[in-house]
C-alpha cells in the first residue's frame, strides 16, 4: 500500500496542479469563485496529497486518501473533466488499497 498508494497520489498531485489554470481560465463556470481562492484551494489541495501519502501505510492515511478522491471527484464542479479523471483515480485508489498491501507484505517477506 505504501508505494503503490503514494504513486498514485503523487501522479494525481500533478494533475491537481495542472487543472489550477484551467479551473482559473475556465469562464463559463457556474459557481463565480475568486481566482486566488482558485489558486490557493488547488496547491492546499496538493500539499495535503503529499503529506497523506507521506503517513502511508496507517489506516488513517488511508481514509483520508479516500476523503481525497471525493474532492477531486467533487472539483468536477468547477472543472467538468475532472468528474471523469478524478473517478480514473478512485479507481487507481481503490486498487493501491487493495492489491497494495499484498504487494508490501511480499516485499517484506522477500527481505
């Protein structure tokens, strides 16, 4: 779980990054929220992905990785694309969970 978990968080930290200026240049919005609300919401967004999968593999983590997938799911809102890509990662979520801990007791047992 552990690094398979955190590769897909770390992947989805960039894709949080690159829809920023599209949610920002994005007019046809039906929510008006200032720019720098825009900006900011998406790099907290990032850092608090970073800093999840960097308390992986605790259970704790593991929820609020899944929390994490529901927002993104969420900023579909502002950017629709994002209800499709954001599922593509709770999808990859629900794989690191499942097949991850398999993949790190393996690794322990080849030590």
């Amino acid at each position: 779980m552990k690094v398979l978990g955190a590769f897909v968080l770390g992947f989805e930290v960039i894709i949080v990054l690159l829809s920023i200026p599209v949610a920002v240049m994005a007019g046809w919005r039906w929510i008006e929220i200032p720019n720098l609300a825009l900006i900011i919401g998406g790099i907290v967004l990032a850092l608090v992905m970073v800093a999840v999968a960097g308390t992986l593999p605790r259970r704790g983590a593991v929820i609020a990785g899944w929390v994490l997938q529901v927002i993104i799911v969420l900023t579909g809102f502002l950017v629709p694309l994002m209800f499709f890509i954001g599922g593509i990662f709770a999808l990859l979520w629900f794989y690191a969970v499942r097949v991850g801990g398999r993949i790190d007791r393996a690794d322990k047992v080849a030590e």
